[in-house]
C-alpha cells in the first residue's frame, strides 16, 4: 500500500493528553481529498480499511508506549479488521449501535479477551444503551456536546467504571470545564495555542538559550565557533554526544568531543539537531514535550517537501519557520516578543508573526495535515507545484526522524 494522498490514503495522528499534559496516545484519522488524484472513499468502512492497512508503514511513526485510537465501523469487525493488528496498543472506537447488533457482541467480546481495548464514541444527542457500555473500556465525548449531555455521559462513564475522553478541546475555558468534570484524557488543537499573559517576560537563561541560535545561522560554516558555544552547556553536549553515538548514525569511531561531533556529523544536520535540543531545553516543566516534538516534526516535514520539491535554497528557512512556529505556544509569550531575541529572514518573521510573506503558505501546509483538513491540503500543494506523494512521503519520514530523535535525547 502507498500512503500517499495523491493515491490511496493520507493517515494523521493527533495526540491525546492526559490530566498532566503528557502524551497518552494518538487518534488516528483518515480523510479523502478532491478529484481524481485522491482516494474517492465514500464509506467509513473503505477509510478505516486504508488505514488499518497502511499502519504497517506507519509503524515507524507510532511510539510504541504510545496507545492508538482507530474508528471501527461494525462491518469492520464483521470482516475482522482488528486481528491484524496490535491488542495491546490499540483500541477500538466503536458506535454505541453496536450492542445492537446480536452478531457484533460476541465478537467484541472475544476481541476484549484478547487483549483489545474498547471505546464507546458518544453521539451528541444521545446516551449509549447499557449493554453497551458493560463491554466498554473507555467513553469518547464530544466536548461541543450541551452541558447537561455532558453531565449524563460522565455519570455513565463514572457508573460502568470507563476512562472519559474529551474531543474537541478548542479553548482553555473548555478544557478547564472538561477537567472540572474529572475527565481522564483530552484531545483538541486548543493544546498547540499559546496562554499568553501580559505581564510575562522571558527569562534571561531562556533569553541566553535563544541567543545560541545566532551561531546556527552563519552562512559560512564556523565550526569552532559553534563548538565554543556549545561547550558550556553541560546538556546540551550529553544529549549532543548520546544522540550522535546512536545507532542511527553508525560511526566507526566513539565521538568523545563536541568538535569532533560538530564536523562529523557536518554543518547542516548539526545545526538542525542543535536547534531542536535547544528548544527542548527551553521548554518549561509545565509544559508537554509534545508542543517541541510538534515543532521538530514540522520543520523536518517542511525541510523534506522543499528538498523533494527541488527547493534546496529554501529547506534550511522553511525548517526554522516550522521550528519555531509554536514557540509562542511553549513560552506562552506573544511570538513576536520571542522573535526580538532573535535576528532571523524577513520572511520568517512575516510568516510566524502575520501569517504572511513566501513561507506562509509552506507553514499552513503543516498546520492543514496536522489537522486532516486534506481539501485545503490538496490546494496548498498544488499552488506550491509540489510533485504527487512528496508530501505524504516527508510527513511519514518526519515522524520517523522526529521519534527516533526524541527517544535519545530527551532521556537524561
């Protein structure tokens, strides 16, 4: 299968948070684009067939500590669509419809012992039957719902002993109100939006951190230079070294010093890596490490659709563009106050700060597959003249980059 969305099927995960921000796992979606260079899908059977059978391509990009969220309509149990896959990393999002079916209920069962999980996902309207509820693990809802709906479903949820699920979290208000109603986990684009105070200043040690970007953004390589600056910085030299004495890069000698690892590993990829290491560093305690890991996916993904594009000269722009792009959201700073620390292209400002300029657009191509909104995704890519599977492509291998990244560096 090729998980391209100019062909078969575009897959995008969005994470679920639990009570203390902390990844907990992923919503997996598919959605069809338009005309005929598309997936023309007009079931949720044929999209929840696409994904279950691209997830072995994906498999790279799913942690495996991570727990998985599929939709399963009902014929899809029928035709066993969840025997291929991992029971103790998925869980079945099923229609509350379900118990209605005298076929489907024994099967759910079996499922459950062997070892699935099952999640009941709300209508907005009405309560899920008990029976139901009985085979259930958790209760997806709808945070739009009304109140008093709401209200109901947590009473059930808290009767049959199920772990709630907030969707569509939008707001801070609504998130305080999910929480208020002792939801477990939560999920929503509201987590990647900034909680901005007017009297918030950054702090000089952040201020310093930021400052180190301007030695990642000389035109000429200066490896000294860079090697010097990074030194002091206890760290950053041990996430440094730990990452480039990984397997993924399989060098015949130990890098034993920040020199060394800076020409080794060459200009470019160091200088990228350092970025990220820093913008892991400046992330508050409070804060979950999936706002930095958003940040490195998208500049990554937005660095591999310019190379793939054939658009070299701008893969180093476009990958601080997305880099940075939810530091307002990290710092809870407005982004052009954080952007005064640093002396980057106009047209980096323009596009983080106005939503403006050349880059613009590059950076709503991540926001819009990052949503699922693949209507505007296919527009986007075509007004950029981007070539048919360039985009699924560098989104798949942004995930396996960024998660292999992740799991060396941010364990100190």
């Amino acid at each position: 299968m090729d998980c391209t969305p100019y062909k078969d099927t575009f897959v995008a995960r969005q994470p679920i948070f639990d009570s203390h921000l902390a990844a907990w796992g992923y919503l997996l979606l598919y959605r069809r684009g338009p005309d005929d260079s598309w997936a023309n899908f007009t079931t949720d059977y044929d999209a929840t067939s696409k994904v279950v059978a691209c997830l072995p391509f994906l498999s790279g990009c799913l942690p495996p500590r991570l727990k998985v969220i599929l939709h399963f309509p009902l014929r899809t149990i029928r035709d066993e669509f969840p025997q291929a896959l991992n029971p103790t990393h998925t869980i079945m999002a099923l229609p509350a419809t379900f118990s209605e079916q005298d076929d489907i209920l024994p099967m759910v069962t079996r499922l459950r012992e062997d070892g699935f999980q099952v999640a009941i996902n709300a209508a907005l309207y009405t309560l899920p039957p008990n029976d139901a509820l009985s085979l259930a693990d958790m209760l997806i809802c709808d945070a739009t719902s009304s109140p008093d709906h709401l209200a109901d479903l947590v009473d059930l949820g808290k009767k049959y002993g199920l772990k709630l699920i907030a969707k569509k979290i939008a707001t801070q208000d609504v998130f305080d109100r999910m929480k208020l109603l002792q939801f477990d986990y939560f999920h929503g684009f509201f987590f990647a939006q900034p909680d901005i105070s007017t009297t918030k200043i950054i702090p000089a040690s952040i201020s310093a951190k930021l400052r180190l970007f301007e030695y990642l953004q000389l035109e000429e390589p200066d490896f000294d230079a860079l090697s010097n600056a990074i030194k002091p910085d206890v760290a950053i030299t041990f996430r440094l070294l730990s990452f480039l004495n990984s397997a993924h890069f399989s060098f015949s000698q130990k890098v034993v010093s920040v020199h060394q690892a800076v020409v080794l590993a060459g200009w470019r990829p160091i200088c990228n890596w350092l970025r990220i290491l820093l913008l892991t560093d400046i992330l508050p305690n409070s804060k979950s490490k999936e706002l930095a890991y958003l940040s490195s996916h998208r500049a990554k993904f937005l660095e591999s659709v310019a190379l793939q594009a054939g658009k070299t000269e701008l893969a180093d722009a476009l990958f601080l563009t997305g880099l940075f792009s939810l530091l307002d959201a990290i710092l809870d700073t407005p982004m052009n106050t954080i952007l005064s620390h640093l002396s980057l292209q106009d047209e980096i400002f323009l596009a983080l700060v106005d939503n403006d300029g050349p880059y613009a657009p590059w950076l709503q191509l991540a926001k819009t597959i990052e949503a699922g909104t693949w209507d505007e995704l296919g527009e986007l890519a075509l007004s950029l003249s981007l070539p048919p599977g360039s985009v699924a492509e560098a989104y798949r291998m942004a995930f396996q980059w960024a998660d292999e990244f992740f799991g060396v560096v941010t364990t100190t």
